[in-house]
C-alpha cells in the first residue's frame, strides 16, 4: 500500500497509547516538536524548512536545529532542491521511510494476518493464515514464525529499528462462542492470556493491544478519510460489526479502549421483536451462515475479501448478499442515527472486508435506510465508503507503534 494524505497533525498520543493499550517497553522519547514535524511532514509530504517552521509555530532556528536532529536519526532526508522561484532553491525534506519500522497482528475469527509498515505509511510485506478458529497456540506459532518471515527483507541495522508488535483483536473474545464457531475451552484459554506479557517474552519487542475496530479506524484516520472529517464514526463490517471514534483529529478510545465499540448497542430486530446487540444484526458472519444454509461456501468470503472470488458470478449469492447489505444496512443506521444525535458528528465512514462495490452498495443502503428517520433537532453528517478496505485492522495494527514514537 502507498502512504495516501493522513488528515490529523496531532495523531493519538503516546501517553494514550500507554494509558489504554500498553506497551512492554520505553518509547523513543520524541518532543512533542519533533512528533508535530513528523506528522506534518506525514499529512502533507515533503516540505522546506521555512513552511515547517510557518505551520508549526516554532522560530526558523529552533525548526533547523530539530530537523537537523531529525536527519541525523535517519527519520527524514533532504531531497532535490525545488528551483524556479524567487531566491535561494528551497530545499524540501521529507520522512525516510527506512527511519522505523511497525510490526503489526491482526487476530481474526477466521485467520491471522501480520504487517510490516514503514515509517511513511507502506506495506513491505504481509503474511495470512486461515484458521477454523483462533487458538492461543496457533497464535504464538504464527507470530513468531511471522515475524521472522516478514523480516527476512531487512538488513540488520533496519531490523533495530522496528518500534514494537501492535495487536489488533477483539476484546473478550471468549465471550463469542457461538458467533465464532468455536469450542467453548478453546476461546476460554483466551481469558487467562497475558497477550502482551506473552508476545513480549516471544519476541522481546513492545507490544502494544487494540480493539480490532479502532486500529482499523487509525488506519482510516492516517491513510484514508478523504473528506477530512475533524469528527467521525469509524464502521467497520468484518467477521464481527466493530467501530471506532475520532474527535478533534483525535483517535478517542475511552477509559477502557472500546468508545465506538457499535457492536454492543443493544438493537430491538423487527424480525424477531427482541433485543440483542448490533454485532448479531451487521457482521459478516450472519452472511456466512445465510450462504452455507443455501449450500454455498461461505468461507470463500474470507479467503479474498476483496473480490469474494467464485461467488459474484452465481446469482443466488448475490440475492443472499442483498438481503444481507438490506439488514445489516438497518443495523448501521441506527448506529448512525445515535452517533449523530450523542456527538454531533461530520460524517460516518463505512469500511469493511468485501469488495468495493459491494461496499459502495452497503454505504447506499445505509442511507436508504435513514431516508424515513426523524431528525428533528439533529444536525445530520454524510456518509461515506472508507478509502484503507479489508486490511485497515492489519494496517492500522501496524501504524501502533508507529503512533506511540513518532505521531
């Protein structure tokens, strides 16, 4: 993936991060001048010095006395001088995507995928497995048979520069047994897992944990968010219906990291005139079930989320995606109908593990959806489709630590 416009010049910060995900060692200890150049040069590319110094509000000596700082350390490099102006040649500096290197795991119910991000924002490599369900066992093996996979391509002095291991899970995910398919003992050897305390021993790395949901939504907030929302609700459609929040350019997690956790709403379903919670109205796997039932394969969905290879062609399971897309769509406006009215947003933004124009067709469905809604006394933000798609958790695992040292 190539590093596309980040909106935020002030990304979550490090003490966030530690306050509600933890890591298992010291961060690199950035000023926060030093993190606002980064990121500037992050959201915008590369900039000469005298601009670096005009949008960060610091004098012209203490801008070059940082970025010098910065250029030793290898984070950010000079490029050619920009000729053809008035005076001296500016010359433009920009990140040294070789500067720091992101670990990220992304635990999933149906598979493990693991990212190596540079410091600019891109993919070096990614590594999949499918699992039936996720053991802790499998867990370890993978990660540190990954690990050693995605770094082979890294010279050794690269490889001191990788900042940590991000995780990207959901949180008690012992408590879905039924939705996971899973045996009750196997998900339960989830509770007693130290996850952090665990990899860190594997991989003697920092290890920093997030809901699967809002390290997609950092993904979206760095790399994706064309319409440059300050507020947002982040909606992620995967195996489980997830979200995140931002607010003021900011990553809001909450006290205990689940703010925008959307999937425990309590939902009444018209269907069947009971409540439940969102998760069992919106997420992929209800999808799954209503494929196998039909005699398809319903694994096929996670085996190339992004082309669902095999099974647009066949016209049952289109009339099964459109009777999904119809109620999870119901699901997700409610949703957005108490976003906007508790937080006043700009916008919701609608990503997830399918194609792109099943997502598209998602995101007209939900708005559909809120044609009829009462909107009386709310000010109503638009809805978008997310630009990041099927790896945002893995991305947005990666970019952690990331965050932690340089955002």
């Amino acid at each position: 993936m190539t590093k596309s416009h980040e909106h935020s010049v002030s990304s979550q910060s490090a003490s966030e991060i530690d306050s509600h995900h933890g890591a298992t060692a010291l961060l690199d200890n950035r000023t926060q001048n030093e993190r606002d150049i980064l990121t500037l040069i992050r959201h915008d590319g590369a900039i000469p010095k005298a601009d670096i110094a005009q949008r960060t509000g610091l004098s012209a000596q203490s801008a070059t006395v940082i970025i010098k700082k910065l250029e030793s350390e290898a984070l950010v490099k000079r490029l050619p001088p920009v000729r053809g102006g008035v005076g001296q040649p500016k010359v433009p500096f920009g990140l040294n995507a070789d500067g720091a290197f992101g670990l990220g795991l992304k635990i999933g119910r149906r598979s493990f995928d693991m990212t190596l991000l540079d410091l600019a924002g891109n993919v070096k490599a990614s590594l999949h497995e499918k699992v039936a369900y996720p053991t802790v066992d499998h867990l370890l093996s993978f990660t540190q048979r990954g690990v050693s996979v995605l770094t082979q391509q890294l010279s050794n002095e690269q490889r001191t520069r990788i900042r940590g291991l991000g995780i990207a899970m959901p949180f008690e995910i012992w408590n879905w047994v039924e939705e996971a398919g899973a045996p009750a003992a196997a998900l339960e050897a989830w509770k007693n897992l130290d996850i952090q305390t665990a990899l860190f021993e594997l991989l003697d790395l920092p290890i920093y944990v997030s809901n699967d949901a809002t390290a997609a939504c950092s993904a979206e907030m760095a790399f994706g968010n064309p319409h440059r929302f300050n507020h947002f609700l982040y909606v992620f459609v995967g195996t489980f219906l997830g979200g995140g929040l931002v607010i003021n350019n900011q990553l809001f997690t909450g006290k205990s990291g689940n703010a925008g956790a959307i999937g425990s709403l309590p939902f009444l379903s018209n269907a069947h005139n009971q409540q439940q919670q969102l998760i069992t109205q919106s997420s992929l796997y209800l999808l799954e079930k209503q494929l196998n039932d039909a005699g398809l394969d319903g694994n096929k969905l996670y085996e190339a989320p992004e082309h669902w290879s095999g099974l647009k062609t066949n016209p049952e399971f289109m009339r099964i995606v459109q009777v999904w897309m119809e109620q999870a769509a119901q699901g997700i406006a409610f949703a957005t109908h108490c976003a906007f009215s508790m937080l006043d947003l700009d916008g919701i933004i609608i990503d997830g593990a399918m194609p792109q124009n099943i997502k598209h067709e998602l995101v007209t469905c939900v708005q559909n959806a809120l044609k009829d809604a009462d909107f009386r006394g709310i000010t109503q933000g638009s809805i978008s489709a997310g630009n990041v798609g099927s790896k945002a958790q893995s991305i947005g695992s990666a970019n952690l630590s990331l965050i932690a040292n340089y955002y």
